[in-house]
C-alpha cells in the first residue's frame, strides 16, 4: 500500500539530494517530514522518515515519494540537484553507498527479461500482484464498471447507527477506502484521468455524509490516512486530466467548506497550477460569498489561502488586518507575508505596531517579540533589542523575560543599570500589599534572585510568598551555610507527607530525610536526627514499601 500511495507524493518532494549512495529529501504531507534512503548495489535497502508510520520502522509512503523522485531525476538528465534545491551537507556519520543503478539496468532490459522480471517479483510480492490485478480489472471494465465499483466500496452500510460508530466497522470502512484509493490509481494509469477525477470527486463527497452521520470526525480516526490519499488521488488526476478550472474551483471551495474539509486540509495553493489565474479568482470570489454570509474561521482562513495563491501580498495583509489579534500575533503573520515578499521594512514596521498595539498585556506574543529581536540584532541594532525586551519584562515579569533581558543587556554592556532596575521593579510590586499579582512578582523575584545566585536575598524576599517548591529549593541551596532555616523548611514538608502513600511520595520523604540529616549534621546534632529518623521509622512501620525506600538510601 505504501508504493501506491508513494506515487501520490512524487510531486511533493523537494531538497532531493542524491549523494554516493544516500538518497535525502524531504515531502510536504500534513506535515514536512525528512527522508534517508540507502542504496547499495541496485537496490533501496533502507529507508528512514520522521512520519509517524516511519518512525515505527516502516518503509513509508514519504520513502517511495523520495525513491521515485530519484529515479525520475536519474533517468532525465544524470545532473545533480542544483544549490537551489540541494539540502545542508550531509553529517561526516552518513553511511557510504553506491550510486543507484536500478533505472539504468531496467532500461537495458528487453520486452521479454523485463516481463519475466515483474512476473517473478509480483509472485514473490502477494500485495504487487494484487495491485497488478487491479489494474487490469480497471483497465478493461468500462466506465460504469468502475463507477459502481468505486460506489460499492465506499457505501457505509451500517457504519453508523444514531451517531455511534463501531472502531471495527470504521477500520474495516477505511480498508474500503484505501481500495477505492487504489482503484483510482488505476484509472489514472490506464489513461482515464477525468474519469479518476469524477471518482476521487464523488467518493469525497460521499465521505462527508458519512461524517455527518456519524457526528462528527473524531469517531472516524481510521479514515483520517485514506481520506487524505483520496484528495491526493483527486489532484494527481487533476494535474493529469486538465479539467475545466471554473467547476473545479466551484468543487474546491465546496469540499474545503464541507465536513471533510477539515480533515484533509488541502491547500488550494496544491491547486494553483490546475486552476490558472481564472479558477483562482473564481474560488477567491466563492470564498469571499461564503465568508460574507458566515464570517466563520474556516471560510476566513480559505479565504485567506486564496488570496496567497494568488501572489497578492496586499490584499492578503488587508484580508489578516480585518481581525487583529490583541496580542499582536496576527501582525506577525503579516511580518512574515511582507518578508516573504522582500519587504522587510514594511515586515518590521508591522511588527513593531503589533508590540505597540499589545502594550502591557501579559499575553503578548513570544514569537513576535524574538522576531523582533533577532531583526534588531541581525542589523546591529542592540539598543533597539535591548528596549524590546526592557518592555516585555516590564509587562510580563518572569524568570524567562528577565533572563532575555540580561542576555540583550549584556550585549550592549549596560547590564548592572538594567539589572538593579529590574530588581527593584520585582521589589516594588512585591512590597505593595497582597493580591495574586503581587504575590507573583514577589515568588518572580525569588526566582531571579536564585537565578542570581543571591540565595540569602532570596530567602529574605520568599516569606510569606514561596511555594513549597520554592522553599524546597531553597532550604537545597542554603543548607550548607543556613542549616537551621533549612531544616525548618524540611521538616515542614515533611509532616504532611506523612498522612500520603505511593511510590513517588515515598521517594520524596527520603529526599527530605537526606536533607534533614545534613543540616544535623552541619549543626552538630547528628543524634537528633537518629532520634527523629527512629521515630518516623517507628511511626509508619505498616508501611513496608516506605521501609524498604528509606533502607535503599541507607536512612
């Protein structure tokens, strides 16, 4: 099933990079994921993809994308890929191989050594020779044929009943569709593209209202694969048969609307070729209708995609600005539109109104402010990064935005002004009163403070604001120099531990009675601890797995 499906993603590789032997690439699927192929003699002898289905060791529908890819460029015209397309030098660790050699020596082959060659490989293969069989089924039955076969497979039955859906009956219903995926592959192969269309068109359609009865698509996970190697066959056929952009456009709107659209999430951007400047416009026109009559996310976001398709950087920026995120997340979006496009300085302004706009929010967006940032660095702008971060501390005051704040100080040399500022920032809200707000930047401050190395101070600043957690690293840190203040810290955590059972609580009594005992230690009063130690001991004897924890570090 994978050499199938394979085919589908051919046109999906980019980066290929044919090595001595070692085949890399990588294939646009739901997500991006990169290929190894490892060649030795006339054969792929190993395959790795960081898929999901690659990861567990299979050789994958991304691995037979890449091989096929290979051969392709092999047969046409023998050059290596380009710097353009070329991925980074591969690790001095890569495992050597041979160049391929299997397209070569199948085209030194005859008519009669190639048939005797695929006859004894699809009778070694069971799953080759079924998809050969096939094949010839789709090649000879007529239209009707296969449109009633194609119908057979994918007619629900009994899948749903009231909204439940059986897993076995789905499984077995994606089984069904991954054979009428199969069927037209077929048809592609024989010729008859637009009938594959007509198909992939159909059956799609006919999956939705499977979703629909069944309320929805997190009772159908099985079809999530199928169902998105049918619009692959869909566009395949699509590239193949040519067919008429305005209804094509028309059904790409509707399915990307419809309830399989959020499954296969196609982006019209695969069908920019297919639907030329005249289907772009007219699907950008039905979207537009759509999102006018119901200004939901999806019919936004088609919009939106439409609108890239088409290359028009201005009208998708006016399209993102109609909604802008609080936080200034939809000014990055426009940031990096604009950058795409070689503007970086209208990129920059974007973003930095975005900062503006966000103001002292706490939720301001993290990867508008490290974009912002690292636009500032790269063009020797450390003041101007400096501020950026100066800001976002004073707005969010955290452990992380202070030590961004440091590291941009640093850099400008300006770091004890900057530092003493923030600390008396974290000092001042502390010291307001109570309230969840002060009692943040009161535990912030204990955490810059360690951070710091200023443990001393930060014991001082963590009374009657630090957590336990807090306090548990504390009474670590100082208990070599303040083992009394330590050990009342222990003690305290212990006690309510000691009404707990579990392993992980067990362990964590231990850890404790570790520490109890080296401020015994540091303050002379290695006998208490004897004392205390024979105590608990003797306190929770019924519980032997405590017992043996305590015996196994050596308490």
């Amino acid at each position: 099933m994978s050499f199938g499906r394979g085919e589908d993603y051919a046109g999906a590789v980019s980066g290929l990079d044919i090595g001595d032997g070692t085949i890399r690439a990588s294939v646009a699927g739901r997500d991006t994921y990169r290929v190894e192929l490892v060649v030795t003699g006339r054969a792929v002898v190993a395959g790795a993809c960081d898929c999901p289905y690659g990861a567990d060791g299979h050789f994958c529908k991304h691995c037979v994308a890449v091989g096929l890819a290979a051969l392709r460029h092999t047969a046409s015209a023998g050059s290596k890929p380009s710097a353009d397309t070329a991925p980074a030098p591969r690790p001095a660790t890569a495992r050597p191989a041979r160049q391929d050699l299997v397209t070569p020596w199948l085209a030194s082959l005859d008519r009669d050594a190639l048939l005797a060659l695929l006859d004894e490989e699809s009778a070694a293969d069971p799953d080759l020779r079924a998809r050969l069989l096939l094949r010839v089924e789709v090649a000879r039955a007529d239209r009707a044929a296969v449109r009633d076969r194609v119908k057979g497979l994918l007619d629900a039955g009994t899948l749903a009943r009231d909204g439940y859906v059986d897993p076995e009956e789905a499984g077995a219903y994606a089984r069904d569709v991954a054979r009428a995926v199969t069927v037209l592959r077929a048809l592609i192969a024989a010729g008859r593209a637009a009938e594959a269309v007509d198909g992939a068109r159909w059956a799609l359609w006919r999956l939705g209202a499977v979703y629909e009865l069944a309320g929805g698509a997190e009772d159908l996970w099985d079809l999530f694969t199928p169902v998105r190697d049918l619009l692959a066959v869909h566009l395949r056929a699509c590239r193949a048969a040519r067919p008429d952009p305005e209804p094509t456009a028309r059904w790409l709107v509707g399915h990307l609307l419809g309830p399989v659209g959020e499954v296969t999430r196609a982006d019209p951007v695969d069908y920019r070729d297919v639907l030329g400047p005249a289907g772009l416009t007219r699907a950008l026109d039905l979207a537009t209708e759509a999102w006018r009559r119901d200004p939901a996310d999806r019919a936004k976001r088609l919009r939106e995609q439409l609108l890239k398709a088409q290359g028009d950087v201005d009208a998708l920026i006016t399209a993102y600005a109609t909604d802008l995120a609080p936080n200034g997340a939809t000014h990055l979006r426009i940031a990096r539109e604009l950058d795409e496009a070689g503007r970086a300085g209208d990129a920059l302004e974007w973003a930095e109104r975005g900062l503006r706009a966000a103001g002292e929010r706490h939720d301001v967006d993290d990867e508008l402010v490290e974009w912002i940032c690292a636009r500032h660095v790269r063009a020797g702008r450390l003041d101007d990064a400096l501020t950026v971060r100066r800001g976002l501390f004073r707005s969010q005051r955290s452990l992380r935005s202070y030590r961004s704040l440091r590291s941009a100080a640093r850099a400008c040399g300006r770091w004890d002004d900057e530092r003493e500022a923030a600390l008396e920032l974290l000092r001042a809200h502390a010291g307001r009163g109570a309230g969840p707000g002060l009692a943040h930047s009161a535990r912030v401050l204990v955490d810059v403070l360690l951070d710091e190395g200023e443990v001393d101070a930060a014991w001082e600043a963590a009374a009657g604001h630090a957590d336990d957690r807090r306090l548990l690293t504390l009474a670590d840190r100082m208990r070599d120099h303040r083992p009394a203040d330590a050990l009342g810290v222990y003690l305290r955590l212990l006690e309510p531990l000691k009404q707990s059972t579990g392993d992980r609580v067990y362990q964590e009594v231990a850890r404790l009675l570790r520490g109890i005992r080296v401020c015994h230690e540091r303050l002379g009063t290695a006998e208490e601890f004897t004392r205390r130690l024979s105590a608990l001991r003797t306190e929770l004897k019924r519980r032997p797995k405590l017992m043996k924890v305590l015996d196994e570090n050596g308490l």
